[in-house]
C-alpha cells in the first residue's frame, strides 16, 4: 500500500524547502517519463514525490551570451525553439530522436539529465556543447559542468535536497561545427544504442577544440577527452581522423546487453566518430 | 487519498487516487473510462494515449496528479454517442483496425496531429504515430485511413479541434 505523499511546489523556494525538508526520501516529479515508469514496474516507490511543474522553470532565453533552459522544459519545446535552433542546432537534432511526439511533450531535459542513463541523448549532446548546471537548494546554487554531472548509471552529483534548475550553454561562433548520430533499433521511442555528439571550432584549418561525446557505451555519457585533445591545434586530415575516432573508441567501457555487445559498441563507436568527423570536414 | 479534478470528454470530474497513480489508473479504475487501453503500461506502445489540455500524451506514465486540473480527451470524446468522427469513419472505411486494441490511441494520435496540421504527408503520419504501435494490420492501411480522414475535414471545413465534432 502506497503511502506516498504528493507536493505540487508553488514556487521553487517551496520546492528546494521540500527537499530540504526529505531529503533522500523524497523524488523530484517533472514530466514522469522516467520516474513513472519506475513506479509502474515497481523497482520504487518513493515516500514523497515533489512535484515542480509550477515553479517557473520552463523557460528557453539568452542570457549574456549563453543559451539558459530551465529544468522542466519539454523536449517538444526544445524542438520547435528558434532560439535553440539558432544557439545550440545540435541539440535540436539530439531531442528530435528522444521518445516519440507523446514523450516529448512530457519528458523534461531536466528529467533527461537527472535521470542519469548512461543513454541520455540530451547528455550527450550538452557534453559536447560544453554545457553547465545550476543546481539550486536551501544553500544557494552551484554549477557544474555536464562532464561532472554524471556519476554512474543513475547517479549524479545532486546532494539530498538538491534541484536541478537549468542548463547553460555557451556560445558557439562561428566557426562551430557540429555533428550528431543516434544509432537505435527502431527510429522511436527507443534507447540509444550508441549516440554520438561532436562540436569542433576550426579556424583557418586548426582545430581551436573539439568536443566528441558518446552515449551508451560507459556507466555515464562520455566525453571522449583524449580523443578530442588529439585534434585540438591540430590541422585535420584522414589520419589524424582515424588516430581520434580509435582513441575515442578506446576511452569506451561498454557492457554487453539486450541493445548490444560490448564488442560492437566499440567498433561501431570507432566507425561513427569517424563518420561524424569526416561529415563535418567536408 | 488526496483528491484531484478533472475534466474528461467535457464532463468535470473530482476523484480520489493514491499520490503515484497514473492518469490512464484514474480513466480506467476510478471513472470507469475505458477507451485508453493497457498496453505495456511503460510509455512504449501508445495504447494509452489521450490529449492532456490538447497534448498528446500517454496516460500510463503521466502521473494523475500532473493532470490536476486539466482537460482530457479520449477515444470517447471524439464525436457524440452513437456518431463517428472523420477519423473513425476513416478507419472503419479504410480497414485501419484488426483486433482495435491499439485504435483507440491511433485516433487520438492523428487527432493530435490533424488539430496542428491539417494536410500532413505521409511522412508526417508516420512521425506522429511514431508513439504508437501496432501488432495485427500493419501500418498501411492507418496512413490511408488518416490521409482520407484529413481530406474530408478539409473539403467540409469540419471543425476537429473542439469537442462539437459532426
């Protein structure tokens, strides 16, 4: 028998109180694509679930010059923004493929973050955005970057009481290239068997940075961070290509199961890396 | 148990439910609305699928407490008793069904996709009933039925998008 108690928060000072308040015993509710799932299947059944859809924080706007979503924006949202559209196209094309039309309009990138599967397509895409996360208690906010966020599959570096409030991404110039690929067993509703995000900064023709990350082949979405320092103040060719797709590949740590084999995670990583680098040099 | 209300196919309902219970629990158990189907009750089949203040959404994995307050649409709502909608007649016509267990949440689908988009390709069907599964027809014949159903609305200027449908 369920005895779970149920706060819809006002305001998000009522919501970090709340958390303050259960800690560990209570659940954040945003859009519940992840979370009721869980509860349906019966692997939990929190104590209090907080629920933060009227707290203000579905919100797309520039700030400075970085691009700030709030925590409950919904994919679908994110889909149809012109200002994600211009700022961050490579997240536009990772939330296309996330769920179906019906999972868009619920699930949250906030969700899609704290939720924490090493297959977070939004994850992988903020990796290599080079994105940071406020995250917001009774003490105040924090950041960290996307790359600290994560630390196993479902875990992060949220404290009890802690909230993730928005994602900022930085400004892209320019010269940003980027690249995408979500390899899945169907086109829907469909966890990733390997997601591939790549950002690149080319100038004249060195490389000012390159940012690869891939989902679903480590406990968390990975930024493959020797395979992107290969290319840094380097001028790209094909072999230079093939060294960082193999290095990317070989800072995978993939596991064998239903979607795939370890195996072919890692060739596949390999093929796709380079795919992606050779698409965006092009 | 705390209470919730709702307003379902028109009709204002207040109800009781356990804080994790789902919305497709409360159609189904509580207001005996049986339209959206149990399916895979993990958010991957559809089957469940109902519009939420004119979303499309699957009721099985929104919890019912998200939907405090709001106006639902299922498979009952979509024309009067005893009439059908274009989109039923469509699928009727078109032989867009088999054993129907998956029809109710494809004509919310399409629903949710003609109220946006009134002449959709082919491919944009597909992309919308993307949610949506079937395991007997195929999806064929669900395509030609919603094409059809678009094309009559838009020869007869039907209105879709409310709850007075001819």
């Amino acid at each position: 028998m369920a005895n779970t108690l149920f706060y819809r928060a006002a305001d998000l000072k009522e919501a970090c109180a709340l958390m303050a308040q259960y800690e560990r015993r209570a659940r954040i509710l945003a859009g519940g694509t992840d979370l009721m799932v869980a509860i349906n299947r019966r692997l939990l059944l929190p104590e209090v679930l907080v629920y933060i859809g009227n707290c203000g924080l579905d919100y797309i706007r520039v700030e400075g010059k970085s691009l700030i979503i709030g925590a409950m924006t919904n994919h679908d949202s994110i889909l149809r923004s012109a200002l994600v559209k211009e700022k961050a196209p490579l997240l536009v094309e990772a939330t296309r493929h996330i769920g179906s039309p019906s999972i868009r309009n619920m699930g949250t990138i906030g969700g899609n973050l704290v939720n924490a599967s090493p297959a977070a397509d939004a994850g992988t895409a903020l990796l290599a955005l080079g994105a940071k996360l406020n995250l917001v208690s009774v003490s105040g906010v924090r950041q960290v970057k996307v790359e600290e966020f994560f630390t196993g599959p479902g875990k992060t570096v949220l404290k009890p009481g802690e909230i993730l409030q928005e994602v900022l991404i930085p400004p892209q110039n320019e010269n940003s290239r980027w690249a995408w690929y979500k390899l899945g067993k169907r086109k829907s509703d469909i966890c990733s068997v390997i997601s591939v995000a790549i950002s690149l900064e080319i100038e004249g023709n060195l490389c000012r940075y390159a940012r690869i990350a891939l989902g679903a082949v480590a406990p968390v979405p990975l930024l493959a961070k020797r395979a992107g320092s290969l290319l840094e103040r380097q001028k790209i060719d094909k072999t230079l290509i093939a060294k960082a797709a193999k290095a990317a590949s070989e800072e995978t740590t993939p596991i064998d199961d239903v979607r795939a084999t370890a195996w072919y995670r890692r060739k596949v990583s390999e093929n796709l890396v380079k795919r992606l680098l050779s698409q965006i040099l092009e | 148990m705390p209470t919730l209300k709702l307003k379902v196919n028109g009709r204002d309902y207040k109800v009781e439910a356990e804080p994790t219970a789902t919305l497709l629990e409360v159609l189904r158990d509580k207001l005996l609305i049986t339209g959206p189907k149990v399916g895979c009750n993990t958010g991957d089949c559809g089957a469940c699928s109902v519009l939420l203040n004119g979303q499309l959404v699957k009721s099985c994995i929104t919890n019912a407490f998200i939907s405090d307050g709001c106006e639902v649409i299922t498979v009952e709502g979509l024309a009067k008793p005893g009439e059908l909608h274009p989109l039923q007649k469509a699928f009727y016509e078109y032989y867009g069904a088999q054993c129907g267990f998956c029809t109710p949440g494809m004509l919310i689908a399409a629903k949710a996709l003609l109220d946006e988009n009134p002449n959709p390709t082919r491919e944009e069907i597909k992309e919308a009933l993307s949610g949506n599964l079937c395991r007997c027809t195929g999806y064929v014949k669900i395509i030609e039925a919603i094409m059809a159903a678009a094309r009559e609305l838009r020869e007869t200027g039907g209105v879709i998008a409310g709850k007075e449908v001819s």
